[in-house]
C-alpha cells in the first residue's frame, strides 16, 4: 500500500518534473479567462434547424447592440476582478449596454458574444450563464458590517465584511452557508431572526435555493486552477513557445459528458490529475512518432533467451503502440489519485490540450484513434434502422400483395447499402485493436 | 554540294512528323469515344514508326503501314501509339524519370497470339494462342545459335477472341438472384408452410372481410406465394437469362490497359517484370489512374472490354490470400496506393515512383509494402512524425 502511495507520488513528481517553468503568454492582467485553446462554443450548438436559426438571428441582432466599439470598451476597461466575479461582470455589462434585470436573454446574447470574441471560455461562459439564471444582478450595497453588532449577527458581519473587501458572491455566500453546515432549516431559522430586510433574507435564501454554493468551479476557483495547470506548461522540445490554436475537438459537446471535453475536464479533475492523463499521452505520442520496430523476447524458466522476434512491420508496431497506450489508460483509473473518477478518452484528449504537449494536428488524430475503439455510426446507418424495422413492422400489416412491395423495397435498400466487410488480422500478432 | 546533301541528310534524320488520326480516347464523363488527335514523334511519314515506338503487326519487324486498309487495325495502332506518348511524357514532365527518358524504341506488337518464350521470344504459332491480353516483355539477349537475334522492350497486345460464358475459366457465380428471392421470402414472413399458413387464414381471421373478399384475399396471398417459389426456384435461371453471354478484351483499344503496360516497362529498372505479382501490378494500376486522370481502369467501355475492370477507390481489406500471385490482378494494392493521397497529398506519384527501389515483384503487401511506404515516407523532405503515425493509422484500417 505504502509502496504504491510511493510510486503515485513519484509519477506525479516525474511527471510535473518535465514541465519546467512557464511558456504561457498570455495576458493575465484583464482577461483572466482568455479563449486560447476552444474553437466553436459548446454553448452554441443546437440540435434543431429552428434552434440554429434563431440563435444566429439573434446574434446578429445583438451584435449590433453590442458592437466591435463597446467590445473593445470591455477589453479596456475590465479589470481582472470584474471577470473573476461572476456577479461583477453582468453589472458592469448591465450598466454598459443599460439593460434591466429583466432583459434575460439579450444579457444571454451580450454575454454569447462576448465568448464569440474569446474573451472569456466556455467554463466562464458556463458560470456567467448559470449565474445570470439565478441573479441578473446583486446588490450588496445595504450590507453594511456596523450593522451587525449583535454576537448572534457574527456569520452576517463576516458576510457584509467580505463583501465590502470585494470577495466574490459565490464565494462569500458558500462560506455563509458553510456556517450552518448546509442546513436549509438552521438558515431560515437565522434569517427570520436576524436583522436584516425583507429584501436581504429574499437575496440570501434565493441563493441557498438555487445550490449556488454547489456551483462546481466557481469562476474564481476556476481561475486558480488556470493559473496553477499554466505555471506548468512548459516549452516544446526545441525550445520554442507552443503555438496554440484553437480546436472544436474539445469545445464540442459530448452526449455521455453533457458537456465539451474540456469544461469536463477543468470541473472534474484537478491540476496533478491533468497532469499524470497529459503524461499517458505524451508517452504515446513518444511511441508513435518514434518507434520504428519491435523485438519481442522469450526467456526459459532459467532465465536463457531462447527465441527473439523482431517485427518490422509499421502496422504491427502501430497496433503494439496502440494497445500499450490503451492498457495505460486503463491503469490510471485504478490510479489512487482518481478514487472517484473514471477518466474517459476525452478527458485525456482535454488534458494533453490544456498542458500543450500536443498541437492540433495531433489532437485530431488521436481523435480519429477513438474511431477505432468506437466506431461512429452514420446518420444514414442510423436513419437505415429505423426505416427497416418501422418497414418491417408495416408489412405485416399490409395486405398481400402490397406488403410484398415493402419487403422488396427493404432488399433493395439492404443490398446497396450492404455492411462492409471487416479485417479479419489473422495475420496479426496484436490483431485488431478495438 | 557535299556538305548541303550532308546538312540535308542530318535534317532527315533528326526531323518528326505528325499525323491526323483517329483513336480511343476518354471524355470529360470518362467515355470510350472516337477522337480525333495528332501522333507525334513519328520518324516515319509512312509507316506507324516514331522515336521511341514502333508499332507492328503481330510477328513481323516492320511497322504497320498509315494507309493501311485494315481499319481496325489502323484504329488500333493509333490508339496505341498517342496513349504510350501520353504515359511516356507522364514519366518524364510529371516524374523526372531519366530511366524512360533513356529508353530506346520499344517494339509494340498489336495482335500478336504467341505465347512469350525467354530464350526463342516466339513460341510456336500452334502452342496455346492468347487472346483477350496484354503483356510487357523484357529485352532479351536472344538465341544466336538458333538464328534468334536479341529484342529490346516490348509490349505485346493480344487480339480479341469472343468466349463464351459456358467457355470461361471464371465462371461469375450465380445465385444472388435465389439469395435476394430467399431474403425476400423472410421479409414477408413466408419460410415456413405453418407461417404461410399462419398468414393466409390468420390474418383475415382479425380483418372483417366478407366471404367474397376473405376468398379473393386467400387467393392473391396464396398465389403470390407460388409466383415466389417458382421465382426461387429458378432463380440461377433468370439469373443466367440477364447475364452477359460473351466475353471479350480488345486490350489495345482500352486507353488504362495501354497505361498499364507502358508503366511496367517505365519502373523496369528497379521492378522486374517477368512475374505478375500484387505489388507490380498494384503498381503499374496506380500509375495508369494517374496518367488517365480517373480512379477507374477499363470501365466504362463496354465496347471494347467485357470483363471487369478495376476501381482504385474500391473499400477491400487486406487477406492473407491477397499476396498470392493469383490475386495479382486484384484491385487491392491498388487501393491501398491510391488511398495514400488522403495522407500524403497530392505528390503521391512522385512519393510512389520514388519508393520502387525498395520493393520488388517478390515483395509481399503486410511487411515490405508497408515498410517500404514508412520508410521511404521517413525519408522525405516534408516528413512530419504526425503523417508517419497517420500512414500507420491507414494501412492498419486497410486490414494490413
């Protein structure tokens, strides 16, 4: 056990060892959350034709309201912090485009195009966005600490103190709640006899209600998180800064993560498990880029080499890196530092991203590597089933001889539409390797 | 006086003449149509004879007449002669090949049906005539002895013989006709004599149908189910009614199979010729699509080749039996080959001419073919690791 805590700590000192100090330059001062890496939005996919419509109408529309003029006014006049409080940020885009807090959805828009101008990410976007649902604006200017000088009013002085030192609304209310471990009972208990107003108790127990304290990345956890993955990126091989660019890989939403992979990535894990994933790939990629031939050796009982194999074949050594890249994966789910988490695919592809050990050329072919493992079915493959069996079921009740057109239609469709035939690699030693 | 019938005589000597004729030429949508072009590089105003072809009619050394009135002959020499011109000029613009560049007038021998021998070039006229055929043929040293004098390269085209279904080697197999038919018959829920039954009286017992129409309804199902047996069971009949029942392959009047021949004489220098295997022939069809400007070979041309042809974007994974010489005119090595361009862009010719030194007749697909493809991809200038590991990914997918 000890030994294996041993081994987890070295790994993930080696692997943190590598990535020497910062190559990141990037502007930190204002834009906290700067859109390097993401391409099209995960927030900005819609699944109907009607969904792709409106949403461009109205992008276009707001566009026009909030223009290049106003956007540049943001990257001038924003500071850091506005961007780091979520509460902060749709005020001062409230005040500048004088909006209501009522006008939800061009404040979405506002907001949509923003992201547009990589400005901010998808993870902040996420949060101004679930922000913006639950609070359109705050108004803290009434909590004033000399008003809390009752000993039962400490959690409300500290909450009014916090706020007055400018700490984020999530934050501050978390650590409020935190006072009465969570409980919905103890905090309505308080508030009703406390001495705030009636407004106050509302603002208080609407953000209980609305689990903000369960956000799981706050946009200032979330910039902590930034900071530290980036303190670790280090130049590539030869010296040179990455060349960053932005990908649709891991901005794209994934069903079975509900998400994109890279906003997956920064609420699931933390920086030392980006870390260990980004060093599975960058082993692989070592492999693949590298490996030109294998020599596989059998040893007796006595430890004599009696036979020694040496393949030569670039899709023998393809599938050897492939498989040892796949059991690697696998490993680090019963890695202790994930006790919680299965890392998916995604999630390393996300993590590799992020560290900068691969370019976007490289992120599409381990993409396309996915296809192996899971192989996509088409929109017409798709679309062929459901007409076979809704077919299938209308020729029993057709009468003859009609139903017999049916069926003859189905052939046809099956036999242009014939499965294509697989390899079989029986001429392989690591065979096929889905 | 001299020295002008000299300067006259040079002039002669080095002067080409062209020739308004017609041939066999693909169109824009790939079409087999009669056009008309001009043959260059002819050395000879009268005879089918240029700089670096000569076009003969079967044993003889004498080039084919213009004039001449066989005009399927005619046709075919000058198809013949325009298409080897065009492959020729591919090799030297697009390749820089010094080694076609060099090459000294190949003999091109339409209707030749003598079978090729090493040592006497002719086999005896009685010994198995060829037909339907195309073939290149080595230089050879000849037979002094016997009054065989030595031959350069060559490209024999064989004549076209009609064969009749019932006379081909390869029969195409029937049955896909009683296939679809027996598939047919699950679908409408007929296999078996309890479930025709089921479906005869069943059915009409849950629909309300007078006496008149629940009789009609037995009848129709009953007698579309004999109409279906009768068409299975004489299913490989009809099949054999729509299929073709003559063959034939005019070799010499299908543009790609000229390609393909001039191709195996163009990569003679380091891939020999004397054996047809996957690789030489995967090769020479790679290089015929690219001279042609079309993934297919010998399609489209019903007229002259009744066979099948070959489609370089056809979908086949590799099996084992596909390096066995008689899988050498498979279309898989083609495939294979023409897929490289979706890796490796659109200098795939010249990536492929220059790997033929590292590969042989003798070379088998699943080791030397695919090692051959990486390291000479290793070698190039624009090598990037991440087009290797995708060079990787795409012979795997191809089964290999």
């Amino acid at each position: 056990m000890m030994t294996k805590q041993l081994t987890t700590f070295l790994f993930i000192l080696i692997s943190l060892g590598f990535l020497s100090e910062r190559a990141w330059c990037i502007d930190y001062k204002n834009t906290p959350f700067l859109n390097k890496l993401e391409g099209k939005s995960v927030h900005f996919y819609r699944k109907t034709f009607f969904g792709r419509w409106n949403f461009n109408r109205r992008i276009e529309k707001f566009s026009k309201e909030l223009d290049d003029k106003k956007l540049e006014f943001i990257k001038k006049t924003f500071i850091k912090n506005d961007y780091i409080c979520e509460e902060k940020l749709l005020t001062k885009l409230n005040k500048l485009m004088e909006i209501t807090d009522r006008q939800y959805i061009r404040r979405t828009y506002y907001l949509y195009i923003i992201r547009i101008n990589n400005l901010i990410d998808d993870v902040a976007l996420g949060n101004y966005l679930n922000f913006n649902k639950v609070f359109p604006s705050v108004n803290l200017s009434s909590f004033n600490p000399k008003r809390f000088t009752q000993k039962n009013e400490k959690p409300l002085r500290i909450f009014s103190l916090r706020s007055k030192s400018k700490q984020c609304f999530i934050e501050n209310t978390t650590s409020f709640f935190g006072e009465f471990k969570f409980n919905k009972k103890r905090i309505k208990t308080f508030l009703k006899n406390s001495s705030l107003k009636k407004f106050e108790k509302k603002l208080l127990l609407r953000a209980f209600k609305k689990d903000l304290y369960k956000f799981q990345l706050s946009n200032k956890k979330y910039e902590e998180k930034l900071r530290t993955i980036r303190s670790k990126i280090s130049p590539d091989n030869t010296g040179t800064a990455i060349d960053w660019q932005k990908s649709n890989i891991i901005s794209r939403p994934v069903d079975e993560l509900k998400t994109s992979p890279r906003v997956n990535l920064l609420k699931k894990y933390n920086a030392f498990q980006i870390a260990i994933m980004n060093k599975v790939i960058k082993n692989f990629q070592q492999r693949a880029e590298m490996a030109s031939w294998l020599n596989i050796q059998i040893f007796d009982t006595n430890n004599n080499l009696f036979e020694e194999i040496k393949i030569e074949s670039p899709t023998e050594v393809y599938r050897f890196c492939i498989k040892l890249f796949r059991k690697e994966m696998s490993e680090i789910k019963i890695n202790q530092l994930f006790n919680n988490t299965v890392p998916s695919f995604h999630d390393f592809l996300a993590a590799s991203y992020e560290m900068g050990t691969i370019n976007h050329d490289f992120l599409e072919e381990l993409y396309k590597i996915e296809d192996l493992w899971n192989p996509k079915r088409t929109k017409w493959e798709k679309v062929k089933v459901w007409a076979s069996i809704t077919s299938q079921i209308a020729s029993v009740f057709t009468p003859p001889p009609y139903n017999y057109l049916i069926s003859f239609g189905l052939i046809a469709i099956e036999y242009y539409n014939r499965k294509t035939e697989t390899a079989s690699y029986e001429h392989s030693i690591f065979g096929d390797i889905k | 006086m001299n020295k002008y019938l000299l300067f006259l005589l040079i002039i002669i000597s080095f002067s080409t003449f062209g020739y308004e004729t017609t041939i066999i030429n693909r169109n824009q949508k790939f079409k087999a149509k009669k056009t008309k072009v001009m043959l260059k590089d002819l050395i000879s105003e009268t005879h089918f004879e240029g700089k670096y072809f000569k076009i003969v009619n079967g044993k003889s050394n004498e080039a084919i007449v213009l004039t001449t009135k066989n005009q399927e002959l005619h046709l075919k020499a000058s198809t013949v002669y325009y298409h080897l011109t065009k492959a020729r000029e591919y090799f030297i613009n697009r390749l820089n090949s010094d080694y076609v560049k060099n090459l000294k007038q190949m003999t091109i021998r339409l209707e030749i049906k003598n079978v090729f021998n090493e040592l006497g070039h002719f086999a005896n006229d009685n010994l198995d005539p060829q037909y339907n055929n195309a073939l290149s043929i080595p230089q050879g040293k000849g037979y002094p002895s016997a009054g065989i004098g030595p031959w350069g390269q060559e490209i024999w085209f064989r004549p076209k013989k009609i064969i009749k279904y019932k006379d081909l080697e390869k029969k195409p197999k029937l049955g896909s006709f009683k296939a679809a038919f027996k598939q047919f018959r699950r679908q409408v829920h007929l296999p078996t004599l309890n479930r025709f039954l089921g479906d005869v009286f069943i059915r009409d017992a849950y629909t309300q149908l007078t006496r008149t129409q629940r009789v009609d309804s037995i009848i129709r199902t009953a007698g579309a189910s004999l109409v279906l047996e009768l068409l299975i069971f004489n299913g490989n009949l009809i099949e054999w009614f729509f299929t073709r029942k003559k063959y034939w392959l005019d070799s010499a009047l299908v543009p790609e199979i000229i390609y393909h021949e001039y191709t195996h004489q163009a990569l003679s220098d380091e891939i020999d010729i004397n054996i047809s295997s996957p690789i030489n022939e995967g090769m020479a069809d790679y290089f015929a699509t690219k001279i042609s400007g079309n993934s297919k070979l010998a399609e489209k041309i019903k007229k002259y080749n009744t066979f099948n042809g070959k489609n370089a974007k056809n979908k086949k994974l590799f099996q084992l039996q596909y390096e066995t010489n008689g899988f050498a005119n498979a279309d898989f090595v083609l495939g294979v080959l023409y897929g490289l361009e979706s890796v490796i862009g659109i200098d795939t010719d010249k990536f492929l001419y220059k790997l033929r030194p590292s590969v042989d007749a003798s070379s088998n697909i699943k080791d030397q073919l695919t090692k051959s493809i990486i390291k000479t991809y290793e070698k190039t200038e624009n090598y990037h690791p991440l087009t290797r590991l995708k060079l990787m990914r795409y012979l795997h997918l191809k089964g290999i």
